[in-house]
C-alpha cells in the first residue's frame, strides 16, 4: 500500500511539473508576443522615430534639394517604414548618379550617400551650343557647358574648363545626345574602354589626349597635344596595344623626339613613324630607316 501510494505521489509531482513548466512558457510567450506588439506599434507608429533630418554626402553635380525631392520622403515619415532600397532606385534614375547607399541612422535621421558618374570624354553639339560628358559606361551626362556658364562663378567656370581640359573631346560621330542616354555605338564603347585603360596603364600620355576621333574609313585617330600630330588606331582591343602606345610615349619623351604620323593599325606588327625631318638623324639612329612612312603613304591614314 505505502508502495502505491508513494509510486502515484511520484506520478503527481511529475504530471505537475511538466504542467507548470507548461504554463510558465505559455507564459511567457504570451508576454513575448505582448511586448513585441507593443514594441512593434512603438517602432512603427511612435512620433520617437519620424524623420526630421535627411543628411546626403557625395553630391555635387546634383543639387540636395533635388536629391531629397527624388527620394520621395514625406515630412514625418516613419524611419523603419522606410523602403530603403525603392528610396536609392529613384535617386539612381538621375542620369548624373551612378549608385547610392541609403542608411537608416536612429532615431530621426536619414542618410544618403552618392556617387556621381564621372566623365570619360565630353562631346559637342553644335546645333544646340552644348557639351555634354560621357562617363565609362556609355552614360550621356546632362551639359556641363550650355547657356547657364555666365551665371556661374569664376571659380565654378575655371573648375569646369580645367575639368574639360583633362579629358579627350569625342569627333566624328553623331552629336545628337540626350541626358540619361546610353550609347551603343561599338566603336565609341571601344574608344571609351581604351582611354580608361590608357588612364590607368599610360596616365602620361592619356593626359596628353586632347581629341577621340572616329573617322567614316573605320580608323580611330588620338590627338595629343604634343609630341605627335595623330596617332592612327584600328584593332584598338589589341591586348598589347595600351603596353606599347606606353613604351612608344616614353621614347619620345626621353629622347626628345617628335613624330607627325604614327600608324598603329596593326599593332602586333609595330608602329610606323612619319618623323619630323628636324628629329631625322635621332630617329635613324634608333630605328634606322625602318618605320619611314612615305607623304603619300601617311596622307592615307
């Protein structure tokens, strides 16, 4: 008797446990779901976390206040109920933006950083008296010169003109651009592909190039500023082309010699050279009489 009575206290205490263990988490469960309730309506609906600030880093081209118009956030907005990624969308539709990072900073605070497209080469319109730029990818920028450059700073003009210096002026293809657009012409997107790898590969001679021309015979001609009139491409993806307009650069600025033709057409058989007669005796003495472009010869380039 005292057996089964001690076995069935045994069974009690444990039914009993487990029950109150069972309560205790229901329990506490219930809290849980309560408290994220009730954090979940503060997060969300609590004045404590409105947007009162919008801080943008990176801009320059775009003006703040049309970054903050695009960004579509309506006074007192709730931080969390933020989509940040739709946000940095509609920014990145300005053809000036090339990506941005949206940050939600506690409790009020918004921050957007941008980065601009940065141009490659610019282009002129004539018709429309503008020149826009042309970032890496084939992106058209809005005008950097148009009617607006007199009401600019002396400051703002002599940035931008040291800005357009820096950069080759694309000839030789069509002019009519539009802001936002891409371009898909094969031989521009070639050209732009050989002077960023000409800036970072050959930065000495890259800052020479004044002129990208496009020529109707299928040619690509670079204008530097000195040291050669042009220099005459085709096969521009070549893989040692960039080496050699390199090694070739560093000749004539080491031995102090000037060419006025340079055919590098076919650039896995060399450069030909139509030398300036002043350099004559330099050039024979590097190269010999190998290389001599004849007037006719270099006339068709």
């Amino acid at each position: 008797m005292n057996e089964w009575m001690s076995k069935t206290y045994q069974r009690f205490a444990t039914n009993l446990r487990y029950v109150c263990r069972v309560f205790l988490m229901g329990a506490t469960l219930a809290g849980i779901i309560l408290l994220s309730v009730d954090l979940f309506k503060y997060l969300f609906n609590s004045s404590d976390f409105s947007i009162q600030q919008i801080t943008i880093e990176g801009a320059s081209r775009i003006q703040e206040d049309e970054i903050r118009a695009r960004s579509g956030l309506a006074p007192g907005a709730n931080l969390w109920l933020v989509k940040l990624e739709e946000l940095g969308r509609r920014i990145e539709e300005h053809p000036v933006v090339h990506r941005v990072a949206v940050q939600r900073i506690p409790p009020h605070r918004i921050h957007i950083v941008i980065e601009e497209r940065v141009p490659a080469v610019f282009v002129l319109n004539a018709d429309e008296g503008r020149m826009y730029g042309i970032d890496a990818n084939g992106v058209v920028l809005p005008p950097y010169l148009d009617g607006s450059m007199q009401m600019r700073s002396l400051d703002e003009r002599q940035g931008l003109a040291a800005l357009i210096q820096s950069k080759p002026l694309v000839s030789g293809v069509v002019s009519v651009v539009t802001p936002g657009a891409v371009i898909e012409d094969e031989r521009v997107l070639a050209g732009l592909a050989l002077t960023q790898r000409l800036a970072e590969e050959a930065p000495a001679l890259a800052a020479e190039i004044t002129e990208l021309e496009f020529r109707d015979n299928g040619n690509m001609a670079l204008h530097p500023r000195r040291r050669a009139g042009v220099i005459v491409l085709r096969d521009v993806e070549s893989p040692n082309l960039v080496a050699q307009l390199k090694a070739f650069w560093e000749v004539l600025e080491t031995e102090n010699l000037r060419a006025i033709y340079v055919d590098a057409r076919f650039p896995e058989h060399g450069f030909a050279v139509r030398w300036d007669e002043r350099d004559g005796q330099a050039w024979k003495k590097l190269y010999g009489n190998q290389g001599l472009l004849t007037q006719a010869a270099a006339m068709e380039l």
